[in-house]
C-alpha cells in the first residue's frame, strides 16, 4: 500500500519556488496571480510501518524550522491547483537519494519493486482563466515527454483525497526476446532501419548484408544456434556506424570545388589532413603534449607530477526535446569522459554554451519548446549537474539566433586533474588482457536513452523519438567518481571508459578490440524494472555508469571499495582474445559477430563541396553614414541579446566549490562583468594556474566559414593571454555543430555550399593551429543542425543553424600571482590599444543591429598577431600590465565600456590615437568603434612604465590613446578632436544590464 507526504512551507515563509514562477507567468505571457504556494509530494510504495513512516516523515523529510507536513493532504487556499509528477520510466533523482536515505535511517533495505517518488503541487490564487492554467502547466511546469499533470479548480477539488496516491512504476508485461529479422534484399534492410530507428546510410546496407550471408560466417552463426542478424546485432551496427560514434562525415570523401577560381581538391578524411595530422606534428614540438585523439579526454602536463584532461561534448537532440533533463544529461555525461581518461581523472571544472533561438520570439514557426523556455531549461540542467556534483562552472557563454530554433546547441565541456603516475605507472597508458573482467559501475539500465546516438545523427522533426531523453544523476555519478579514483589510487583498475553514446554497445564494443573480444551474459546487467528486451539492455544510454577492466585477482577488494562508496558494480563479462563480440542471456546467444566487422569494408560517404564567394551569394558591403549619435548607439550595442549582461545566468553556477578558483566568472570593482578567461589553481600546493577560456563566433559563417573558425580560434587565445596565458602552451579542443552537408535537390539545396564551408573550416583550423602551435587535445563534431518547424498555417519550415564552431583553450600559468583581470586599478593610468583595427565590420554586431550582413569579415593575420601576444605575455610576466582585456563582439567602443563598467572608472580616449590599416575606408569614427577585427586588446599601464612597456612594442601596432580618469565617465575624442561619446559608468551599466535585468 502505497503512503503519501506532503510538505510545504510556513505560511509565514517566502516560498522562492513559487514566487518564481509567479514572476515568469507575469513576464512570459501577462498572466497575473495573486500568490502561487508550492507543494512537495513524496509517494512510498513501500511496505512501512506507521511509526517508520512518522519517523522519516519527521527526520528526513520535513525541516521544523521552516517547514510543515502531513501523511493528508495539506489545506488548500487556492483559485487553481497544478500538480506535476514524473512519467513512469523517468529518473526521478530526488526519489532514489530518498530511498537511500530511509534504508541509513530505518536500517532496513528496500525490495526490489519498492521505490520513492516525488511530485509537486501548485496553488495559485488569482483571477485566472482554465486556459491560462494550462499554459502555466504546460509551458512552464511540465514538459509532456517527461511528466504527467494535473489541473484542479478550487470547485473540484477533493480535500480529503488531494492529488490522489500516483505510483508511476513502470510495468512492462513482456517475456525478453531477441528476434532474428530477414534481411533478404537492401530494400528491406532499409525498410527495418527506418522502423527501428537505426538511422544507417544506404551506403552501408550492401556492406551488412554482405557479411551476415558471406558462408563462413553464417556456418560460425550456426554453431552458436543463429541464422539472420538479430535485432540487437542490427542495433549494436547501426550505433557503432553512427555519425555521432563514427564520425562518418569528418572521415568521408570530399570532393571540393570553388565556383569562382576553378581550384579543386579530392580531401580523403578532414579529420586526418586537417585535425590528427597537425596535432600529432605539434605532439613533436610539444613535450607538455601527452596524450592526443585517441581516449575520451586529451591530456597535457600540468606539472612535473600532474597531467590535466580536456574536452568537450555536445547535447543537442535531447536539450531539444527535454531542455532540462537534455542539459544535465549533456554535463554529467562529459564530466565521465576525464574520469574515463587514462586510468581516471579528478574533475576540476565544467564549462557551457547554448545557442537558441532569440529569447522573445513571437514569429509563426513553432518549436517544440520556445526559445525562452529552452533557454531556462538548459541553464537549470547545467547548473544542477554542475553545483550538485561539487565541480565548479567558471566560464560560459549564451547566443541568440533564429537559426538555432530547429536545433539549440548545448555545448558542455569538462576538466579533470590527474597524477603523472599511478604506482609507478604511466597514469595514461591503459590495457586489457584476456581473462579480464567486465564490470558495470553506476546507475541501472531501463529504457532511457535508448537511440540518442542515432537521434543525433539525424535532422529534429516533430516526429522524433522521445525515447533518447533521459536525466542525469549527479548524486549517483558522484559516488561512482570517489569510488573509482580509490580503485585507481590502489591499482585496481587495468582499463577503463565512460558509458555515453550507445551504452554498452559502444563501451564494451570498442574496448573489447584492445583485448580482440569479449564474452558478455546480459541477464547479470543491472536492471531499473524488468521486461526489457535484450537489444535495449545492450543499447540503452542510461546515464551514471562507467565500463571497466580489471584483473580476476584484483574483484573482491574492488567490490569491497564499491559497497563502501555505496556503488553498484556487477561483473557482466569476461575479455577474450576470440576476435569475437559474443553476446548471451539466460545462456542463448543474441549476438555473435567478427569485432573487425566495423574496421574495414564500409565505404567512405561522399561530398560535393561547392564554394561560391560572398559576393556571388548576393552578399555587398552597405553604403552607410556615420551616424551623428554616438553615444546612444553605445547604448544601443551594450543592450543588444549577444553583448547584454548575462549575470542573471552566471551567478547560478557555483564557481567556489573546491576553492581552486583565482580568476572569477565575474571581476571588477563590483564583481559583475565577465572575465575574459577562467584561471583555477587545481593543485593547492603549487603556484602553478591553469587557464581556460573559449569562443564561438557562428555570425562570421554568413560569409566565410574560414574566416569564422580563424576568428575563433584567435579570441579564444587573446583571452588566455589577457589572463596572463602562456603563448608556447596553448592546447585547444574543437566542437563543430554543422547543418546537414549532403546536397538533395528538394530537402537539402544548398548542401554542397555547406560542406564548402566545413571544409573551409578545416582548412582554417589546420593553419592556425599549425600557426599559433596549438595541439588539438580532442574534439567533436555534432552534424545535422537542423530542425523542420510547423509554421502559422500548418506547413513545415526547415530551419538549419549557422555553420558553428566552439573553439576551447587552455595554457598553463607558471605564477598566479601575476595573473591579471580586465578591470583599470588606479586613475591616471594610460590606456592602450594593440593591435590594428581594419574596416572590417562583416557580419558585426553593428551591421546587425543596422541590418546588414556586409563582406569584409575579420581577417588573422597570424604572425603579426603571435608578435604581438608574445609581447603581452612577457610584459604580464614582468608585471607592466595593469589591466587586460580583448577586443570581441561589438568592437573598440564596447569594450572600452565594459573595462570602464568593470573598474567602475571613467575613461578618455582619442580615437585618433588608434592603431588602424592605413586604407582610408579604416579611419571613420564607426569603423575604429564598432570594426570586430581580430588580434586586438585594451590595456592599462602605469604612466612610470611607459617607456619600459612600448619598448616591450616597438615595431608593433600599439599605442597610447588616452587615460583612467578618477571621475565616472566614458569620453571618447573622435577623429576631429571632438567629443563623440560622453556618458556615465552607471548609465552604460544600465544600458546593459536593463535587457534581462534579473531573471533568476
């Protein structure tokens, strides 16, 4: 029988929750409520006593101080109530921490089919309509893929019964079979990948059905008493073929093209000509370079005892879907990949990116969620799964584009810090030897998260399977991480990966090739509830688990660690040296196959890459006045989406935890403008700092995807040598998010200018990186950003994102003590510029804002810019520097505001002192205020080091243009000498702060 706990706050206590969403139904959509009062809802389906359930209803869940409970359903004063409750299936986190925390205080452990879930209850007083409750309930509150709701008036409602009791367990009446599906012809096989959601290129089903019927291996089927493939020999191919798994586009045929010079160039693989190949030259050059492109994190050295791990995911389909079970899913998830390098990493930090859709939409295309929406949704599930598993978030970044509407971007990254050695052994060299067992760590498997892989390896429609949705468990993927790092400190771990894309398929698959195969009994796979066939056990990416290898000798103190850390670990396998992946359950083999199977006879795909230049595409550089305002233009630009505060955001995430933070989020005299980079200390004993720092820079794709990539990769290492970075230690991590490159008349055009600008892309990628020395650590590419929206009619828009890159940087800081922030120090310091600005206002934030596009799109000019940086770094490490700060989005003029905003002085500037291109066109007001060219900095310097800090430059574009004024104001000298831009430090503060204000 089943118990209900209700408890809610005392009257008498603001209920944050409540006020919150009151805030958001007025904001969003001009709802107004009187007061709204939460209520939280804990059901047991448990076999408890009357005096166990008092206790834990008065020990565990209710706080007396502040709270009130009730084994009945609390009163009600209330006009309407919501209740919202998960579906069953669901990962209901606060649930299972609760059954944890009755089995420690009862001393008893829970059965099997028993379990805790939780739900809410809302109150709302107000004057409301039914239909403005139910958008309340669901486009604030619930979302359908996930949960289920209810909604009562105060006339229908029940006080004695409440809600009622919901046990939303899942039942699944069905006897686990593997089927044998014919795959008699290449139309049926495709017929069975579409039903089933396998996602297989037409390219590779000649290749699959060439095997199963070649007669050596069906007379080795035949021996382990199968024919055809079975459904879970289809769905371990399909994943492991996978773009998302495989990589298929960046290791594909590109045959490119450009329109207007006639050069063409056949490119077998970008990953290997444009991203391996230069990282493994660098790897050369580069003794800090340890480990590249091959583990689930790269590694470089910290210090002489310390290696750190970097990369970097993406989370698109499902934050698409479920923006707050999609983010935490997407953060938790790359958190495992450092603990899956080497032998294990500890995590320092995470970092994130979104790009949605303009936060205030009211166009006629209608997403799945509204961007304003999505856009909470992913902040909140990046901020639990960071702040819930102590791993600190001290960088990010937010854009608006319509074009992220058919597809957001959730960009997540994770850091970890491990030892050089691990009893003597080199830390990142990791085996597997035959005998080896298998062992699952972690959560438990359950529908969840079955086909993510191939959902992201396809366009977004409203026909796409919710069942890749699933939530993320910091708690349970906390545990699992001190576990495994005392496993690793006593040597008990031989190999060991994450469970992400694909589950056990991809883990134990791809592992298994080190030892040359596996054996593995499925029916010892722990289960969430019972009746799931095989091929879902097999393919199934519930989260929180790790795939390990360890020696037989070494099982019983492995599992000793294990039940202390309150772990589940479970031997499902042993490694075999049989060249076979051979699957059973319940004894019955379900899949049998050659792992060598996926290494060889799939064909590369293939690309046609046309480009065509910018001008050629309707592109032309706008005829424009100066305008004869320029200060409210400032004001305008600091309030636009993509330059505005968004310190309502920051302030969510718990950069302090671990206390290894030395340059914050966010500096400044009063702490509120963003850093142009993060620096952590993660080894309390040393000096040495760490720097990351990232960029994303999508508007200059308009124009030219080369272009954008230098661009980015150039602001990403400004921001680090701002810092105080070392410019002969930068390692770098690419995340490109493409729209669809395969060219189709009909549903894909201008596919093959697509796949012009990734390899444009890369091309750029290889020569900066190969320019600025910078090794890629590791990437990831995440195709197919695009999205097919209903619009006002019922017709279908395709909707592609920008052509993305999000570029991550890292260098190590011999000193802390030198590092240096953005924000001026003392009046009367001089204020500098580096680098030289050019007419370049392509694709600015300014020609935005005016509606334009234009052509001439910021150039890098790499060895006058590495000149330039190499300068800076050595005058913050002989500390000239007071401040330091890039120049990004928007220009001169937006960040001679943000360093004011942040040092809360003023500032006097001559424009006419501004290092320019000697091109006439470069020496307009406008231009030298709003022109994004790269390379550039602001800079303070005390007047005593002048002489010092412009040697440190001779030669090189720097200058002088004016100083740190003790008063409040931003005074800019236009080229005429007179006075252009006067306004006050809090009135810029308020032009950027006043677009979002405070939404948390």
């Amino acid at each position: 029988m089943a118990s209900r706990i209700e408890i809610t706050l005392k009257p008498d206590i603001l209920d944050a929750e409540g006020e919150s969403l009151r805030r958001k139904a007025r904001e969003y959509f001009g709802i107004q409520t009187d007061s709204v009062r939460s209520v939280y809802i804990v059901t047991i389906d448990a076999a408890l006593t009357a005096d166990q359930l008092r206790r834990v209803r008065t020990e565990i869940f209710t706080n007396p101080v502040t709270q009130i409970s009730s084994m009945d359903p609390l009163p009600v004063d209330a006009d309407w109530i919501i209740w919202v409750g998960f579906r069953p299936g669901v990962r209901d986190n606060p649930g299972a921490t609760a059954v944890e925390a009755m089995e420690d205080l009862l001393g008893v452990r829970l059965g099997p089919d028993e379990a805790v879930y939780t739900s809410k209850r809302y109150c709302i007083k107000g004057s409301l309509s039914e239909d403005e409750v139910r958008r309340i309930a669901s486009q604030l509150l619930a979302n359908d893929i996930i949960q289920q709701w209810k909604i009562f008036s105060a006339a229908s409602w029940n006080p004695a019964e409440g809600v009622g009791i919901v046990v939303p367990k899942v039942r699944l009446d069905h006897v686990p079979t593997v089927s044998m599906l014919s795959i008699d012809s290449d139309d049926t096989l495709q017929r069975l990948s579409d039903e089933r959601n396998l996602a297989l290129n037409p390219n590779d089903i000649p290749v699959i059905r060439a095997y199963f019927l070649d007669p050596r291996v069906q007379a080795e089927r035949a021996r382990v008493g199968l024919s055809d493939p079975t459904d879970l020999e289809l769905e371990y191919i399909s994943q492991a073929r996978s773009d998302h798994c495989n990589h298929n586009t960046f290791r594909g045929l590109f045959h490119y093209l450009d329109l207007a010079t006639g050069e063409s160039e056949t490119i077998s693989s970008l990953f290997k000509k444009c991203i391996q190949e230069p990282t493994l030259v660098l790897q050369k050059q580069k003794p800090w370079v340890v480990s590249v492109l091959w583990d689930n994190a790269g590694l470089g050295r910290f210090d002489e005892d310390h290696f750190y791990a970097i990369t970097g995911e993406t989370h698109n389909s499902p934050s698409n879907m479920e923006a707050y079970g999609g983010a935490i899913t997407g953060i938790v998830g790359v958190y495992r990949d450092p603990m899956g390098t080497g032998l294990g990493s500890c995590l320092i930090m995470g970092s994130y990116g979104f790009c949605v859709g303009p936060r205030d939409y009211a166009g006629d295309l209608k997403p799945h969620l509204h961007p304003r929406r999505l856009l909470d949704g992913v902040i909140e599930g990046v901020r639990d799964g960071g702040n819930k598993s102590g791993i600190p978030t001290p960088f990010g970044q937010v854009l608006f584009d319509q074009g992220y509407m058919g597809k957001c971007l959730v960009f997540v990254t994770a850091l970890g810090i491990m030892p050089a050695t691990i009893l003597g052994q080199p830390a990142e060299q990791k085996t597997i030897l035959p005998g080896d067992l298998v062992i699952m760590c972690g959560g438990r498997v359950g529908k969840d998260g079955i086909h993510g892989v191939t959902a992201s390896s396809e366009t977004f429609s409203e026909h796409t399977p919710a069942g890749h949705v699933q939530i993320g468990d910091p708690y349970t993927q906390k545990k699992m991480h001190d576990f495994l790092l005392e496993a690793r400190d006593e040597g008990l771990i031989r190999f060991i990966t994450d469970n992400g894309g694909g589950g056990l398929s991809s883990s134990v698959g791809e592992t298994a090739l080190y030892s040359n195969g596996c054996e593995v009994q499925l029916e010892k796979v722990p289960l969430k509830y019972a009746g799931l066939d095989q091929w879902e056990i097999w393919v199934s990416e519930s989260q929180e688990r790790m795939t390990v290898a360890i020696a037989p000798e070494n099982e019983r103190r492995f599992f000793e660690l294990s039940a202390r850390h309150a772990v589940e670990s479970t031997v499902i396998g042993r490694y075999t040296d049989t060249g076979k992946l051979h699957i059973t359950y319940d004894g019955k083999t379900c899949a049998y196959v050659d792992l060598d199977l996926l290494q060889a006879g799939f064909p590369q795909w293939q690309f046609e890459a046309e480009w065509r230049t910018p001008e050629a595409r309707g592109l032309f550089e706008p005829v424009l006045r100066e305008p004869g305002d320029h200060t409210s233009v400032l004001r305008d630009m600091l309030a636009r989406p993509n330059i505005c505060a968004k310190e309502w955001i920051t302030r969510q995430y718990d950069h302090e935890v671990q206390g290894t933070s030395v340059i914050k989020p966010l500096v400044g005299a009063q702490r509120d403008v963003n850093s142009d980079a993060a620096v952590l200390r993660p080894v309390l004993t040393s000096q040495r700092g760490l720097a990351f720092a990232q960029a994303l820079l999508p508007f200059y794709s308009k124009i030219d995807a080369y272009h954008m990539t230098t661009c980015t990769i150039d602001e990403a290492v400004r921001r680090l040598i701002a810092v105080g970075g070392d410019p002969d230690h930068l390692g770098g991590v690419d995340n490109f998010c493409w729209p669809t490159i395969q060219y189709d008349p009909i549903t894909n055009p201008d596919g093959r200018f697509k796949a012009a600008q990734l390899v444009r892309s890369c091309r750029a990628l290889r020569d900066l990186c190969l320019a600025y020395g910078i090794p890629l650590l590791s990437g990831k590419d995440s195709m197919y950003v695009d999205g097919r929206l209903p619009g006002r009619y019922g017709e279908t828009h395709k909707v592609s994102a920008l052509e993305s890159l999000q570029f991550s940087a890292t260098s190590v800081i011999d000193d802390i003590a030198r590092c240096v922030t953005l924000d001026p120090k003392m009046a009367g310091d001089l204020v500098y510029v580096i680098g030289t600005t050019r007419n370049e206002m392509g694709a600015s934030e300014y020609y935005e804002m005016l509606g334009y596009v234009g052509c001439r799109v910021p150039e890098v000019q790499a060895e006058a810019f590495m000149q330039c940086y190499r300068a800076l770094a050595g005058a913050i490490g002989q500390d000239m520097v007071a401040s330091a700060h890039g120049i990004y989005r928007g220009g001169l003029g937006v960040h001679l505001a943000m360093t004011a905003m942040a040092g809360q002085v003023g500032l006097e500037v001559d424009l006419s002192a501004v290092p320019s291109s000697d091109h006439d066109d470069a020496r307009r007001n406008d231009v030298l205020l709003y022109s994004e060219s790269a390379g550039r900095f602001i800079v303070t310097v005390d007047p005593n080091l002048r002489a010092s800090f412009e040697t440190l430059f001779e030669g090189m574009p720097c200058a002088c243009i004016g100083r740190v004024s003790a008063d409040d104001r931003l005074q800019v000298r236009g080229l005429n000498g007179s006075t252009i831009i006067d306004i006050s430090v809090p009135a810029l503060k308020s032009a950027w702060k006043q677009p979002f204000g405070d939404l948390i």
